[in-house]
C-alpha cells in the first residue's frame, strides 16, 4: 500500500485525562477516510493532532515518507496538509477572493500569480460569482464552500474535513458530497470528521471508528457498520 499518512501509537494526555491512547493507522494515498464515533471518542483530538494544532503526548505521525510528530500547523500546511473548521473561521470583511487568495499565498510567491491560483479554485468550488463579495455576506453554505476553496488554494496532498456536511439541508449536504468526491477526482487524499452517519458512510473508502479515545473498529463502512462493537458503542440498538 502506499500510505501518505501513518499514526503510530498516538497517545494525548490532558493532565490526567487520556484523550487518545496507542492510535495507530494508515491512510492511503487517494482514499477517503472516515475518522467517526459517539461524541467524548477522540476524534477531535486526534483530527487536531493530525493538523498540528495539538502535539502527541507520545507516538509518531508520519506524513509523505516524513515524520511531523513534532512539526507545527504551518510547517505541516507548507509540507502538504490542509484542514477545514467544523465552526467557519473566515475573514468576514475581506472579500471572498482575499479569503482564498491567504492560502494561495502559500504556493504562490508572488501576488498576481495568487490572486489567478484563487480565482481558479473559486471555480471549481462554485464561488467565482461571489469573488468580490465580503465573507459576511456568504450565506451559510457558501461559508462551508469558502473553507474548501481557501484548504484546496494551498494546493494540498492531504485534506482535513471537520464536519462539513454537519447542519446542511438534504440538498446542501449532497452538493457537499458532489464536491468531495471531485475533490478526490484530483488526487487529493480526503481525512473526514462527521456525524451524519446517512451521508458520511456511502462516500467513505474506508471508516476508522475510536470509542474513549481508542481504536474499536477499522475497515469498509459495510464491515464497521455491522461490527457489534461499534453498534454496542455507538449506532445503538435500533441499528441492529
């Protein structure tokens, strides 16, 4: 397999309270992962360690051959690796197009060559239309498209997705999933945090299920959703 992300034994400790605790698994290049589990499983802890946002108390992350345990947000950004927020954080009195063209920046040294790289993911993300308006008025989901377009203008090997399908209509939710999947079209290997197990589970390669911080399941969403750990822990009952 030729895995571009590897956890190795990830612990993170809180003072006495152990969020993860010896997390280990591979993503692999091109897939569309699924990190999920009851609310208080880890995975938001673990997806910011991922990121960089928190450092693991002990074990390893190794990403495209290199290991980062120790890097930080932006060394990470710079070596290939994008997030989004589960709560929207845009600039809300820049425009749309200066939202995007920060992580632009990022690939693009020069402002010109920037500003055309935003433009183009605005397109692809369907918000071309809106590049001169400010973030502030951005209805709701085109705030969750804007989170794609300013990840994706870092040009990305590794995407991050925190609940972005969380608190959209049916409609919304299924032109979030239209855009994921053309966003994997590109090469560009998918980690996704969600709830919505209806939408999430159909567009997963693969799902990683934690339950108090640990690894319960791991394998297709067909296999993990009649895993009896996971239905004991986490579907319930009523999914048997």
């Amino acid at each position: 397999m030729d895995n571009i992300l590897e956890l190795k034994g990830i612990t993170r400790r809180f003072g006495g309270l152990i969020a993860n605790k010896d997390v280990s698994f591979d993503v692999t290049r091109g897939e569309i992962l699924g990190l999920i589990g009851p609310n208080g499983a880890g995975k938001s802890t673990l997806f910011n360690q991922i990121a960089g946002l928190y450092l693991p108390t002990s074990g390893r992350i190794i990403f495209n051959g290199t290991d980062i345990t120790n890097r930080n947000a932006t060394d990470r950004c710079g070596l290939g690796i994008a997030r989004t927020f589960q709560v929207v954080r845009s600039f809300d009195q820049m425009s749309v197009l200066s939202n995007v063209l920060v992580g632009a920046l990022v690939r693009n040294k020069r402002t010109a060559d920037a500003r055309l790289a935003a433009y183009r993911v605005l397109e692809f993300a369907g918000l071309a239309d809106r590049a001169d308006v400010l973030a502030s008025d951005l209805t709701s989901p085109e705030k969750r498209r804007l989170e794609f377009a300013r990840a994706l203008a870092t040009e990305p090997k590794l995407l991050l997705l925190d609940e972005v399908l969380t608190g959209l209509t049916p409609t919304e939710a299924k032109a979030g999933v239209e855009l994921i999947r053309r966003i994997k079209d590109r090469g560009i290997t998918i980690v996704m945090v969600e709830h919505v197990m209806e939408i999430v589970m159909p567009l997963v390669d693969r799902a990683i299920v934690l339950d108090l911080g640990q690894v319960i399941a791991e394998g297709s969403p067909q296999a993990v959703v009649s895993n009896p750990r996971v239905v004991e822990s986490y579907l319930g009952p009523g999914h048997a």
